[in-house]
C-alpha cells in the first residue's frame, strides 16, 4: 500500500490541496501499476517560523 507525505507552508486552499492529492494519486498508479484506493497520501501544513531553510526561519526568507 502506498503512502506518500508531502509538508508544505501552511495556507493552501481545500480545492488546490484536493487537486494535489488526486495528480499524486495518478502518478503513484501510473509508476507502479496499483489500484487508486490503495494510495494514501498525507498533506502536512507547517506554520513558515517552524521551517529552517538555507539556516534561517523560512518566514523572514519568505515574508507574507
């Protein structure tokens, strides 16, 4: 059974999550030829100032 996790900055909308996990889902059955009810894929939101990118908080390279 498949599990993909994906963590992204916290502030995507539902649909544009939705679309997400249905393109991953195609590609998981393309790549290894499995039914889609058996791919699970987990979206997990991370706040910016709990993301360390290049040493730093990802918040002050990337502010709002």
């Amino acid at each position: 059974m498949p599990f993909v996790r994906i963590d992204l900055w916290k502030g995507r909308d539902k649909g544009t999550k939705k679309k997400l996990i249905k393109n991953v889902t195609s590609a998981v059955v393309e790549s290894i030829g499995c039914p889609p009810e058996a791919v699970q894929v987990v979206i997990g939101e991370v706040e910016k100032e709990n993301w360390g990118l290049g040493g730093a908080p990802a918040d002050e390279k990337f502010p709002d």
